[in-house]
C-alpha cells in the first residue's frame, strides 16, 4: 500500500486498484481475491481484464456506485449496484466529495491488425482522474502516449508500461516526464503481458517518485 496526503491506494494486481479516503474507489479488478464491498466502481473499458463480471461482484453490492463505459453493458446487467452510470471521455462527475473525470484511453501504434487498434479512439474507452481531498490520481486505462496527456495536471500517475496493447516502459517514460506527477506507480504488468522488469525500466529514467506496488489481494 502507498499513501499520499491521506489517500491510500493498493494494487490489485493487473490495472486494478482501491483507492480510499473516506469512500473506497476500485478500478478495473481482475484475478482478485479480496471480496471488501466498495462505494466506487471504475470500470475503464469492456474487455475481459478489466470488465471482469466474477471480479466485480466480488467488490460490488446494492450500496455500490458503478462508472463504466457503454460497451460494458452487457456484463454489467449480471450485477447488482445502486446505480450504473454510462460515460464517454471528458464527462464530469462529484460522488461526495469526490471528484471523477473520464478521460480518452486509445491506442495509436498496437494494432491486432494493420490500421486495426486494440483500443480505437472512435470506442470510447477511458482512463480516470480522480480528486480526493485535493490529491489528483490519473488512472491511464490502456492507452498509449496521447495528445490528451499534454494539459494534465495530476499528483499521481497509475501508469500501464508493459507493452503489447499500452505503452511500452520507455513510451511510459516519455509520456510520465511531459505529465510531471509527483509520483508515478507502474501498472499492466505481470499477468496478462509484460513483467516486473518493465516496471522496474520505467523506474529507471522515469523523473519523479516512482513507487513499485506489491500486489494486495
């Protein structure tokens, strides 16, 4: 676990995290174990690591907000919550005293076929920044190093480095040092594709606090 001005936020694993203050937020769980009931869910896009139905209704109850975009329909009609909202890159909302912005998450150089992205920006997917008590957390979601990044102010960068279908180590390298977070924690690693030693190349060049989560499920 790592703190920063009273907000603490784990690794699940994968992309996924708890983030909590007073309220719990979790974003994209996938393989966890932990079955603590959340007030936040963030669910950045609807591909089965991040979308993951069995590992939602682990952390999801009737008491439970829901964040998603719409292509996760589907999965999210077997579970129960107090209420799914719908949202698309630039929406705004306030849960509490927490702030929440979707953000565009796309690919522009992993293709599953020429001209075919794993994440097109024409879908949708998102990543999240969140503002609890003034401390702001940029969950990237997948995504390359994007023009969208260049305005971002945040404290907190929850960066994916593996490669394949989101950043590379050293694309998450450059992207981090045109951001300037206060601390950056690698993410997208040591389950579906890349490894430890990704997140540890990041940490290398990277040019602010990098922290290494253990993964806490």
């Amino acid at each position: 676990m790592y703190e920063y001005g009273g907000v603490k936020i784990r690794w699940l694993g994968h992309d996924g995290f708890i983030i909590q203050n007073e309220k719990k937020v979790c974003i994209d769980p996938y393989e966890i174990e932990t079955s603590e009931k959340v007030d936040i869910l963030l669910l950045t896009h609807e591909h089965f690591d991040h979308c993951s139905v069995s590992d939602i209704k682990k952390v999801c109850d009737e008491n439970t907000l829901i964040f998603a975009i719409p292509a996760c329909k589907g999965e999210l009609s077997k579970v129960k919550a107090r209420q799914i909202n719908y949202v698309k890159p630039n929406d705004k909302f306030k849960v509490g005293e927490i702030n929440i912005e979707a953000v565009p998450a796309y690919n522009v150089n992993k293709f599953r076929a020429p001209n075919q992205p794993f994440h097109p920006k024409k879908d949708g997917k998102v990543g999240y920044i969140l503002t609890i008590k003034g401390v702001r957390i940029y969950h990237m979601g997948d995504t390359d190093f994007i023009d969208e990044m260049k305005n971002l102010q945040v404290d907190i960068a929850l960066v994916p480095v593996s490669g394949t279908y989101v950043m590379t180590s050293k694309e998450a390298i450059e992207a981090t040092n045109m951001i300037k977070p206060k601390v950056a924690i690698p993410m997208h690693y040591g389950s579906i594709v890349g490894s430890e030693k990704d997140a540890l190349d990041f940490k290398k060049e990277a040019k602010c606090e990098v922290v290494i989560l253990k993964k806490e499920n």
